[in-house]
C-alpha cells in the first residue's frame, strides 16, 4: 500500500493494487496499460477460477471483472469475494453485453466499451471511499 498523508500521526493509505479478470487479452491488457500509467498496480487473470486463486493468494484492493466467461463468471467471482474474509473488497463488473448488467454485488458496472478515463475515475472514487471509512 502506499502512504499518501497522515492523520493524526498515522498513515492513510489509497487502493492501488488491483485484480483484472478477463477472458479477452484485448480487453485485459488495454486495461491493464490504463490503470498502470494511473499509477496503480495491476495484476491479471485471463478467466474467473484464475482470478478467485489470485484473489485468495494476494491481496487486492479492488477487483475488476467481466461477467460473461466460460466457466466461472463474473458473479461467481462476486460470490466468493463477498463470502470470503475480505468481503468489503470493492468490485467493478464490466460486461460486452449490457443486458447481463445487474448492479447486484458490484460497486459499480461498465458496459463495453466504455472510457478508459471513466473506469479510472470510478476506480480512484471507490479508493476515496474505502479510505474514508
């Protein structure tokens, strides 16, 4: 975590390592590249049993995943994040085809494609938010 002020001698620290799960390298690697040159740490996993191993091995600040993969989706990763010991992790789902867009268990949602500017943006408001509490 990096330290960006104190607070009452303390440090206050900012989200900044973050999981993409996705089963489309395009996809993937383009939001890898955005988020990194935000100055986040960003790791991948190309489909959701990956991601939830990734999940369970380190430690993420914020997950973003797709919802539509073979396999595990996007919801099943939901499911374990939020029955897991970090279940507060933030999730941002995103998903090729909107009609599958439920705001259920996510934080936020994107349809794609969508503005890499906008997915930065939401990524630093939820960061805000999980330090404030």
């Amino acid at each position: 975590m990096q330290t960006t002020q104190t607070l009452i001698g303390y440090p206050v620290y900012t989200m900044h390592h973050i999981l993409v799960i996705d089963d489309e390298k395009s996809a993937l690697y383009i939001m890898r590249l955005a988020l990194t040159r935000a100055g986040f740490e960003v790791e991948i996993a190309p489909d959701g049993q990956k991601g939830i191993q990734k999940f369970e091995d380190g430690h993420f600040d914020l997950v973003i995943t797709d919802i539509l993969m073979p396999g595990k989706n996007g919801r099943d990763v939901v499911k374990h994040i939020r029955s897991s010991t970090r279940p507060s992790t933030p999730i941002i789902g995103c998903s090729g085809t909107p009609w599958f867009l439920n705001e259920s268990g996510f934080d936020a949602v994107f349809a794609k494609p969508f503005p890499l500017k906008d997915l930065i943006n939401t990524v630093r408001d939820l960061s805000s938010k999980a330090v404030d509490i």
